[in-house]
C-alpha cells in the first residue's frame, strides 16, 4: 500500500494498486502481483531490445482475453468436484 510501513523503509516500491489485503493472503492480491510482473517483464523485454512489438503486442491481446478464460474454468468447477 502506498505510505506503508514497507513501503516508507523500501530503496524501490512497485505499486499493484490492488487495494489493501484483508485476509494473511488473498486471491486478489496474488493475481494483481503476477498480472504486474507480466506487464513489467513485456515492458522490461521492449526496453532491452529482447522482445519484438508484434510479440509484445500478441502478449497483450493474450491477456485480454483472459476473463473469457476464466469464466470457463469456473464454469466447469461442478465437473471438477465431482
């Protein structure tokens, strides 16, 4: 969280800006961490020449995609259980 503790002591901060974290460790959090270290990695292989725009630009549209993804998977959470 911006002005936390951690944060005010930290050399560098990556703010998620997922909000504040009620549980010992919540789904929400967790998924805005490895949805940002995604985002930093394309940024990160632009940056140094390693990723080219139209695989960067594929990654991205990847992730667009992914709440249709999701809602499939947790449509077949019954047939999990069972």
């Amino acid at each position: 969280m911006v002005g936390s503790t951690s944060a005010r002591e930290a050399n560098a901060v990556f703010y998620t800006h997922s909000g504040p974290e009620i549980g010992v460790a919540s789904t929400k959090a967790f998924l805005t961490q490895v949805l940002s270290l995604y985002l930093l990695s394309i940024a990160l292989g632009q940056v140094k020449g390693t990723l080219a725009t139209e695989a960067a630009k594929g990654l991205l549209e990847e992730l667009l995609l992914m709440p249709g993804k999701i809602e499939k998977t947790l449509a077949v959470e019954e047939t999990v259980k069972a």
